[in-house]
C-alpha cells in the first residue's frame, strides 16, 4: 500500500493532523484537504476512496497499538 505524507515548507516529513472536509456537489465529491489542496471525484471513486481510507487507517492503528477513531498524537 502506498503511503503518501505531506511535506511541509521546511521539508520536514510529517503526517496531517487534520482530516480532509468532503462535500456533495452537482453529483460529484470534492474533498478539501490542508494548504488548498482538493480534490474532485464521482461518487463512485469516492467511496471506494472512503473504503481506502478507512481500512489504512485501521492497519496503521494495528501497527502502532491504537483502537480505532483514538487520537494518537
């Protein structure tokens, strides 16, 4: 699985804290991110991109010994 994390102006390699924002409109899905970052989907990629997300992230909360939905950091 690919894991992409977000780097910041000073190149410091570090995951967002913050989750992204979705939205419906006119039939599609725009998920806002951090830094103006969004994306535009159909509904059919954005669910199964939902199904992505949270599947990771209960693999990442096995690996670090987190229940699912805890806030780690």
């Amino acid at each position: 699985m690919k894991v992409r994390v977000m780097t910041h102006l000073n190149n410091e390699r570090r995951p967002e804290t913050q989750p992204g924002v979705a939205s419906a409109e006119d039939g599609l899905v725009i998920l806002d991110g951090p830094d103006g970052v969004a994306v535009t989907m159909t509904a059919a990629a954005a669910a199964e991109t939902g199904h992505n997300l949270v599947e990771a992230a209960r693999a990442a909360q096995m690996q670090i010994g987190t229940t699912p939905g805890s806030d780690e950091n």
